[in-house]
C-alpha cells in the first residue's frame, strides 16, 4: 500500500496563521499551540527551529509533514562527532558534506558566542531515527536510514568545517533524536 506525500492532520493543526508576511509572530504561534496538550512533548525549540519558519517549505513538506505529530518523539540525546558523521542529509544538502568551502555558515549573533566556548551548537539540530517512523514511507519522500537530518544543516556544516580545521569540539553534541511511536533502539 502507497501512502500519500499529503499533510497529516496533525500538521495541518500546527500550520502558523497568516500568509508568509505578513503572519503570526512566532511567540503567538507557540501561546496558540501550547493551548493543545496534544503537543505539550514537543520541545519549544523544535517549533521554533523546524515546524513554524519550515512548515510550508517544499523539502519539509515532502519529507515530513506525513507524519503524526502528535505521536513522534523528540528525545534530547548526546552524540560524538563521529555518530553524528553517519547521519544522511536530503540530496539538496549533501553536497555541504562533501569538500569543505572553509566557510562557516552565518550563525545569528546570539549562537557565535554560545559556538566559541562550548564548541558545539546552542540550539540542537533535529535528526530523524528512519527505523522508528511509519511505514511504508511515501514514495517521495526522500528518507534515508537510520538517521536523517531534519534540521541544522548550518550548524552541521559548522561542525564538519570545525573538524576539518582540526579546531575544538566538544566530546558530545546535543540534538532532538525525532522518533516514531514504534519499538525504539537506543543511542
């Protein structure tokens, strides 16, 4: 059985109101949607990262807004340089994985201070756990196992520069592990 690339409910619920500009600011968006308990487990910061500024965005859109969201998990978890080096990005970000421009990516100026002394990100990107998502996947949706980046590609491109320029990184990364409410495998 194919399932269909099209929004879930769930992701129809957490649609920011207004059209692109002008649209909801996203502290009103974030009072509205904590007024539904359905989405009390989603941490703050994966609204504020992923599903308000991405929530129309085409690659979001075929990839993920399938997805319950009402049941996935987002697990703040440690990783080392190296597990995170085995995550897949979308073929549109791939290519930041392979050969390294040197240059960083534009970090808003609260992050550049947090990346200095912490030598990792503030703001955890969100990776995917493919395994643990519904299946059969939709036919377009571009979904590689067992990890996928959802979102962070700056920052992930900042780490694999951070590496390749030998500089210091910390021992473990913080990111949101987005999991399905199947069996879970662990970290």
């Amino acid at each position: 059985m194919e399932r269909s690339n099209e929004p879930s409910i769930s992701w129809q619920e957490l649609a920011p109101r207004g059209s692109a500009y002008p649209r909801e600011t996203f502290d009103s968006y974030l009072i509205r949607i904590r007024l539904n308990e359905t989405y009390d487990h989603i941490p703050d910061e994966v609204f504020e990262q992923w599903i308000y500024p991405l929530h129309q965005d085409e690659q979001t859109l075929r990839n993920y807004a399938w997805l319950d969201v009402s049941v996935l998990r987002f697990d703040r978890v440690f990783w080392s340089f190296e597990q995170l080096q085995g995550i897949h990005l979308i073929d549109l970000f791939e290519p930041m994985r392979r050969g390294y421009d040197n240059e960083f990516a534009r970090l808003p100026k609260s992050e550049a201070p947090y990346w200095e002394t912490h030598c990792t990100w503030r703001v955890p990107p969100i990776i995917a756990d493919i395994d643990s998502l519904p299946k059969p996947f939709p036919n377009k949706a571009e979904l590689r196992r067992p990890y996928q980046l959802v979102e962070g590609h700056s920052r992930f491109h900042n780490l694999l520069i951070s590496q390749h320029q030998q500089l210091h990184l910390a021992a473990l990364h913080p990111v949101y592990l987005m999991r399905g409410p199947g069996p879970q495998k662990s970290t």
